[in-house]
C-alpha cells in the first residue's frame, strides 16, 4: 500500500491507513517507535511493559488489598 508524504509544520508526516490502525489497535494519541532499519523507516507500536506501569505505582495511588474470604477449594495460598 502507497501513501504520500506530507509537510506538516517543520516536519514531514504520513497519514496511516484505517486497516492497519485497527489492526494494531492505534488510536490518535498513540505513541509508536519510528527507526531507521537498513535504508527503511521502520514504525513500530509503543508497548508499555509491566516494568513501565510498575514503575508509576506509588504510595498514594496503590490501592489496598482485597479480603475475598477463606479458601474454597484447594488453592496453596
């Protein structure tokens, strides 16, 4: 699939297809990784790893813990 490069302010940019932003689940405002790869350019997703999220857990926006109750069954917790 063929599509234009576009001026857009200082830069240039590249409108991507409905197809493939449904496929990968981009919305406006996501984030992807754009890099160079051997004379291409390269447009990855940006996946949030766990290390990321855990890593804005904090004192004031950890929740407490859930009580679900005794065992039921034979769970090893």
């Amino acid at each position: 699939m063929q599509t234009v490069v576009q001026k857009w302010g200082n830069s240039l940019g590249i409108r991507i297809p409905s197809i493939y932003a449904k496929e990968l689940a981009l919305t406006n405002g996501s984030l992807v990784e754009i890099c160079e790869d051997e004379g291409r350019i390269v447009i990855s997703p940006k996946r949030i790893s766990l290390q990321d999220l855990l890593a804005k857990v904090t004192t004031e926006n950890i929740h407490e813990p859930v009580e679900t109750g005794a065992s039921a069954g034979n769970e090893e917790w």
